[in-house]
C-alpha cells in the first residue's frame, strides 16, 4: 500500500477521556475548536495560519467567545479534523489509502488552499493521489470504496471519478502489459493446488483475461457497475 509521511514533529496530541483532544505543550492553548462531540484544545497561529475557515470563524465571531468555534459538519468528522490539525503543528501524520478521502474532504472544507499557504495541506494531498493512489491498482479500488462514506464531499471534488478513470483505464489495458498485483483464486492452475505431478516447483502464471473481476467484486454494486461503463 502506498502512503505519504508529512510533518517532522512528534506527536503531541493527547487524550483525555473520550471526548477531549489537547496538545502537550509548554504553551497555554488559546482556541477550543468542537467537532461534533469532540473537544480539541488547541493554539490559534498554527491553525489560522493555514484554514481559511478557521480564521473566518475566530476573526467573524461577534459573540465575545472567539476562543471557542463549532463544526459539526466535516467531512471525515473528528479524526479527520485530527489530521488536519496535526499537519497544521507539523506533527507527523501517515497518510494512505483509507484516510486520504477524509483527509482532503476535510482539508477542503477548511479551505486549505494554496493562497492561504504555500504547500498547504490540499496541494499535498493532491500530489499524493496523481502521483502515487491513482497509479496503485489496489489504492484505486480501496479509496474508491471509502468515497461512500464522504458524500456529496467525495463527488463534488471528483474523487470518485477519478479513482474509477484509474481503475478503469488498468483493467482495459493489454493483459500482456499488466504488471502489479492482483487478487487471482478463483482459477489455480494445477501447479498451485498440488494436483499436478509434473510440476518443478516454478510459478509460471500468465495474466487471465479477468484477471481484474476479482478485485471489483469487492466494491458496491453501484461503484462496480460505474467501473464497468
């Protein structure tokens, strides 16, 4: 499985009780961010410097409590916002195929775009999908399955469609070209199951022309047949 590494610093956000998120510093937090029904203590440079939003929320509040701002509707819910909000620290954060979705619907909707920031969190993620995700069999069809849980998010940013471009130009591809990993059991040769007498021990499996039906019978019959078209 692919997977991006961003940040530097260690980890220091913390834990206390279900519902409260803090970073372990020196440093007296100055910004309650609640998502849903989580909690996070957190600084405010760090975030405003790079979300659009969350500059917005603190700077617009006419309430006299610019400490405090509520989102209850990100995409990716708290443990999105958590990845947001680490790469805003510099914390170190791993990003692959199962939370890379979340991760950029999330970035989007607290607009971290690149004129808030050089190199911002969108810009990163972006990289990551066109040069790594979208290239992996396999990463195509997992994130592919994960963009249900994101709507409308997933479908307005085209995610979808582009993990199904890229599954689906792999699979129309010359059998002869086909050079990463697949799921193939349903048809053994004989070799593999220990019913040939005369085999040597060496694999030498050619790419079946379905090679690539096994795979997409993992995805929602919506998804699949969006692939098949």
């Amino acid at each position: 499985m692919k997977f991006m590494k961003l940040g530097s610093k260690p980890d220091s956000f913390e834990t206390d009780g279900n519902n409260v998120r803090y970073v372990a510093t020196e440093l007296a937090t100055d910004i309650v961010v609640s998502v849903g029904d989580v909690k996070f203590y957190l600084h405010k440079f760090p975030l405003l410097s790079k979300s659009a939003l969350l500059h917005k929320l603190v700077t617009s509040t006419n309430d006299g409590n610019g400490d405090e701002v509520h989102i209850h509707d990100i995409p990716g819910g708290p443990i999105a916002f958590e990845i947001c909000a680490k790469f805003c620290y510099g914390m170190t954060v791993t990003l692959n195929a199962y939370n890379v979705v979340a991760a950029r619907c999330a970035a989007e909707y607290l607009g971290m775009h690149e004129t808030i920031e050089k190199g911002n969190l969108i810009y990163k993620v972006d990289v990551f999908l066109n040069s790594s995700i979208f290239r992996s069999w396999k990463d195509s069809i997992i994130v592919l399955q994960t963009t249900k849980s994101l709507l409308p998010w997933s479908e307005e940013l085209k995610l979808a469609s582009h993990c199904i471009d890229a599954i689906a130009s792999k699979a129309s591809v010359d059998i002869s070209k086909v050079d990463w990993s697949y799921t193939y059991n349903r048809k053994k040769l004989l070799e593999e199951n220990g019913s040939d007498p005369n085999w040597n021990g060496v694999r030498n499996r050619v790419v079946p022309k379905d090679w690539w039906v096994e795979d997409l019978c993992e995805l929602e019959v919506d998804l699949y047949k969006r692939v098949i078209t």
